[in-house]
C-alpha cells in the first residue's frame, strides 16, 4: 500500500482514469460490434451511420490515448473496406 500522500493521490487518480478509459472502450467496442452486425446483415443505411459513429469513437478513443493510434487506423480500414463491399453490391 502507499504510504506517501503523492503515492495516494496516484492510486486514487489511476483508480478513476481507468475506470474512464474502460468505459470509453467499451463503447467503442460495442460501435465496433453494431457496425459489423449491420454490415453482415446487409443493410447499407444502418452500416453507413453505425460506421461514422464507430470511426468518431475510435478517433476519440486515440485521441485520449485509450487505444493505440495503429490499432484505430487498421480497424477503421477494415470497417471501411467492408463497408465498400456492401455498398459496391447491387
């Protein structure tokens, strides 16, 4: 356990950026997860608009830090490639 009160501050600070940063994945996933759920359902307007709310998630996610800036450019690419396929069918 800590013992200096800089000590305690931190845990206390760390206690709470995670649980920020937990909360902050978690809904990234879950645009993630909506995305490719309307994508495998072939429904291009809820893939469309699940898309742009998954790539702001992930942007704000790398802004903040919470993921690495590599892990949202290759999730992005690969929603958007998926994305391309549903539109480009007729």
């Amino acid at each position: 356990m800590a013992n200096l009160k800089s000590a305690k501050t931190r845990v206390r600070r760390n206690q709470k950026r995670e649980a920020i940063n937990a909360k902050r994945l978690n809904a990234t996933r879950t645009a993630v997860k909506q995305t490719r759920a309307a994508i495998a359902k072939g429904d291009k307007d809820a893939a469309t608009k699940s898309f742009r709310k998954a790539e702001s998630s992930l942007a704000k996610a790398k802004n903040k830090r919470t993921i690495k800036a590599n892990t949202m450019a290759r999730q992005v690419s690969r929603l958007a490639q998926a994305l391309k396929a549903l539109v480009g069918k007729k």
